[in-house]
C-alpha cells in the first residue's frame, strides 16, 4: 500500500481499477480528487474481497471504475456487481493522449478512478452472469468451428490443384459434397507414403476427415444457440429475415442488460450503423462509421439485404438513383491561363510556318 489516507466512514469515495491477467492494481480518490492510496491484489476471488475490503476502509464506495470489463476485469466486475458495488466501464482513451502521458499501474488505475469521478470516458458494463453469457461462449466457438472448416475447405481445394495428375482428374469435377464422400472412403497404403499420389491421398483424406467433424461441431452448437434464443428471446426470430445467427449476435451485442442503451439511436451507434456528422464550413455532410461492434453491424446489414426480396418497405431504397458525378469546375484564372496558353501555343505555330514559308524558292510556292 502506498500513502493510505484514511477518512471518516461517511466520506464517500470514488476506486479505479488497472486490470491484468494475474494482479489487480487498485487505487481511491476522496470526494474532492485527492489520491487516498494504491494497492496491489491477487486476481482471484480471494484477491476481489481484500481489494473490496480495501477500498471500503477509506469510506463509502460510491462506485468503482473498472478497465477491460470484458476480458481481465470480467471476474472483478461480476464480484464487485454480486455485493452490491456501483461498477464503471472506463474506455480507453485516444491514441494522442495514450502516447503523451506517462504508463504505469498505478498511474493507469488513478486515472480510472479520475475518470469516473468526472463522469468521462465512461460507460455502463455488460452483466456477465446469466443467459446471454453463455450464448456469447457458444457463439465464440462456433465462430472458431467455422473459420478452421473454412481454411480447411480452401487448402483441400488448393491440394487438389497441385495433385499429381492422375489424381486431380479423378476428383477435379466432383462437387463438394461427393468429394467428401469420395475422399473420406479412401484407405490409402500408409507404407507407400513416399509416392506423391498416397502422399496426397492422406492429405486428401485427412483434411476431409477434418471437416467432417467440425461440420458435426457446428451442428451440435447450432441446436444449443437455437434453444438458447428461443429462451432469451423467441419474438425476435419472428421478425421477416432474422434469423437463429442474426438474433444471437444482436442478443449478445445488447447485452443481459439491455437497459443500459437509452434508446434506438444508441443501439445504432453501438452497431455501426449510425451515420457521423462530418460536416465543416458550408459542407453539410455525413460519413459511414467504420467502428462499433462490426458483428452486429454484419448482422443488420445480413437482415437487410434479406429483407429487399420480401419486405415491401425495404424495396423503393433498392432502386435509389445514387448520386451522379459532375465534372469539377475550375476557377475563373484558371479557365484564362488555359486560354492563354492555347492562344499563344496556335501563335507560336502559325509564326513558324510563315517563317518556312518565307524561306522556301518561289516557284515551290
């Protein structure tokens, strides 16, 4: 602990959190911003209860500023949620501010609490406690099923490209269904390794074989996701063109709960999908948002370019005439240095073809 400076109990004190993989670097501001004391704890349940004990000996906690509430600070915030405490997401700073100040632990977790006290940077945390966790870690996996199918679809299909010739011929027209099936029955000789075509065999079969057990992976989690929707949410499905997956990403990007977003206009910012003001001068103008959540933002755009061939509302946007390109005027002095540049460049040829004129014989004139 370094410089504690205890308060009375009816003071009521404002904590920052810098959080790591195995420690917790905590630190408590008075009611007027004066640093009160910095500490270091284990990260673990046992370490969560000596940092809450901690903070409470300086007085009331009003609340709690945590950084990374959804990765290494996702345990402490769960804790600090169960016993009651008021818990503060800290957004990190912008990259010009990051580099101009000093980093450490301890700074890190002062300036969480500061940031808390004077209400910037700020956000309410998502609860990591219920149904909708355990749709995020379905999803997680799923996602990763899904990738490493898809690699493995790729490099079977490149295998095959560069198969001995024989081989690539035997297989080159099959679709992918009766590739599957055709490499997964081979038995190739494992003794004959050394030859180019069993070599390829093997890869050919063990790549399908692969693929084979993600696709069961896949289903397996799709069943567990579809209950869990359902659960959380069955009228969100019956939305036209929402689907299982489109529902689970939005239901994991609210949240469990959702409350925290004010209105719609938030939830489209927090999906990408609100457009920015980038206006200056006489410019009035807009421009797309390349950040946010851009899984619920593939989401949405998923659902409606679905929603064009069904939904009646959705149609008349299609067929929007986009905005033409005009060619850019160019300025008064401009338009004249061009003029005089051609009226000068026709001068300058017409006086030297006088000149060859006047040199030449007169009766080739």
């Amino acid at each position: 602990m370094n410089g504690d400076r205890r308060t009375t109990a009816e003071e009521a004190v404002v904590g920052g959190v810098d959080t790591h993989k195995d420690t917790n670097v905590a630190a408590v501001l008075g009611s007027t911003g004066a640093l009160l004391g910095t500490s270091e704890f284990p990260a673990g349940l046992a370490g969560h209860a000596d940092l809450l004990c901690w903070m409470g000996s300086f007085g009331d906690i009003s609340s709690v500023g945590v950084e990374g509430t959804g990765n290494y600070g996702a345990g402490l915030t769960r804790f600090l949620l169960a016993e009651g405490t008021r818990v503060v997401e800290i957004v990190r700073p912008d990259r010009r501010v990051r580099r101009l100040r000093v980093k450490s632990d301890t700074l890190g977790s002062e300036t969480a609490a500061r940031a808390v006290l004077a209400g910037e940077r700020t956000s309410a945390p998502k609860h990591r406690d219920g149904a909708v966790e355990s749709l995020r870690a379905l999803r997680v996996a799923r996602t990763s099923a899904t990738k490493v199918r898809r690699t493995a679809l790729q490099l079977l299909r490149n295998t095959i490209v560069s198969a001995p010739d024989g081989l690539r011929e035997s297989v080159s027209g099959l679709t992918r269904t009766v590739l599957i099936r055709t490499c997964a029955a081979w038995r190739p000789n494992r003794d004959a390794a050394h030859e180019p075509t069993t070599a390829t065999r093997i890869v050919l079969r063990s790549l399908v074989r692969r693929i084979l057990v993600l696709e069961e992976e896949i289903k397996d989690l799709d069943e567990l996701i579809g209950g869990l929707v359902v659960r959380i949410n069955p009228r969100l499905t019956e939305i036209p063109c929402v689907g299982v997956e489109i529902a689970a990403q939005l239901l994991v990007t609210a949240g469990e709960n959702p409350e925290r977003l004010k209105s719609e206009a938030a939830f489209a910012m927090l999906c990408g999908v609100a457009p920015l003001p980038a206006s200056s001068g006489k410019t009035r103008r807009y421009r797309l948002n390349r950040g946010r959540d851009r899984a619920a933002n593939c989401a949405l755009h998923m659902a409606a370019i679905s929603r064009l061939r069904v939904d009646p509302r959705t149609r008349p946007t299609q067929h929007v005439e986009p905005p033409r390109a005009f060619p850019r005027r160019r300025s008064f002095a401009a338009s004249n240095a061009t003029w005089h540049a051609r009226s000068t460049s026709c001068s300058s040829q017409h006086h030297r073809a006088h000149s060859r004129a006047q040199k030449l014989p007169l009766d080739t004139i």
